[in-house]
C-alpha cells in the first residue's frame, strides 16, 4: 500500500482522496475534518511523507523539514504542533526497523549538528575583568573545565555509531530486497537463491 507513496504525490493530488483509508485512523480523521477544503491538511500529510519516506527526494536532506514545510505545504509552520501526527504516520506506515533507523538517522543528524557548533578549547584558569588568575577561598587557581576532552571522546565514538547505523540499514535494504512489491515475499528464484 504505501511503498509507492512518494510516487502517487503532484501538487493536485489530495492526500485523503489518494489515500482515504487513513482516515480509519481516528487521529487522522480528526485532523481531516478540522479544516473545510481539507489543502491545509492534504499538504501537511504529503510533507509529512516525503520527510520520513526513505523513497522520497526529501529523505536525506538535512533540512528537511523546512523545506517540506515551504514547498509542500506553502507555508512556514511548527512541527512540533503536528508531533502527534507525525508520530501515528510513522507508526502507520513504517516497520518497528524503519522507525529505528529513521530515529537513527535523526539522533545522528542532531548530534552532528551540535557537535559543529561547539567550541574546542582545554582546561583553563579562570580570570577576573583585569585578567588576574581568580583564587578559591584555600588560594588554588580556579580551573574552567575545557571541552576537547568530551568533544575528543565523541568524534571518536563517530565511526562506530556510524558502523551500527549501517549494518541496520543494510538489514533493512536486505530484507526489501527479499520481500517483492506490496509485501509479498518474493520467490526464491526471484532473489537469486536457486
């Protein structure tokens, strides 16, 4: 039902009437009915896939987010206020697998970008506004804890995160590779067993 999802979407298309047994889903269906000529809802439901879709154009970007919100949806809006919507879509549509691997690949993506904005500096002394050394009430210099520590320890633990998230992957591709369209597993034959 859904492997072709991207595939179905031109700015004409209408979600719900593409794809009306979503609405069997209360949430959705509420979402449906919330608003009278049903574009609003429609648009959010495609950006929606093209985010967390693997086959989407959209899927790797790292923006992604953003741009579904400026080009499919027409307008700027917080994600957050649809996180439950989000959240039934991706439950509705992905594997327990996917929904790892997309978690995965969000952890990743946020941790990446944090780590590019940190700064890396050692261990230093703190200083007053004249520059002198500022003294603890026993007289020792009061040390600043520096950040290269941390930051060494997990760039360093980088390749490893990144080795795991590829072996999921690559189970996950396998095992799509195994089961042929909409589900069905495909012959031996057909993945080259026999």
């Amino acid at each position: 039902m859904n492997e072709n999802m991207i595939e179905k979407w031109n700015s004409s298309n209408n979600f719900w009437e593409v794809f009306p047994h979503f609405r069997i889903i209360d949430l959705f269906d509420k979402f449906y009915k919330k608003e009278k000529n049903k574009t609003f809802s429609s648009n959010v439901m495609w950006a929606i896939a093209f985010c967390v879709k693997r086959d989407s154009p959209m899927y790797n970007l790292p923006n992604k987010w953003e741009l579904a919100a400026k080009d499919i949806v027409k307008k700027d809006i917080n994600w957050d206020d649809y996180d439950d919507i989000v959240s039934m879509f991706k439950q509705s549509v992905l594997t327990q697998a996917e929904r790892s691997l997309l978690a995965w690949e969000e952890l990743m993506f946020k941790r990446d970008k944090y780590l590019k904005t940190q700064d890396y500096y050692f261990d230093k002394y703190a200083t007053n506004d004249n520059g002198d050394n500022v003294l603890t009430r026993t007289g020792q210099f009061v040390t600043i804890k520096g950040t290269a520590e941390q930051l060494d320890k997990a760039f360093s633990a980088t390749p490893k995160m990144y080795s795991d998230f590829q072996k999921i992957k690559k189970e996950i591709e396998e095992d799509e590779i195994k089961r042929g369209r909409g589900n069905k597993p495909k012959s031996m034959s057909e993945t080259n067993e026999v």
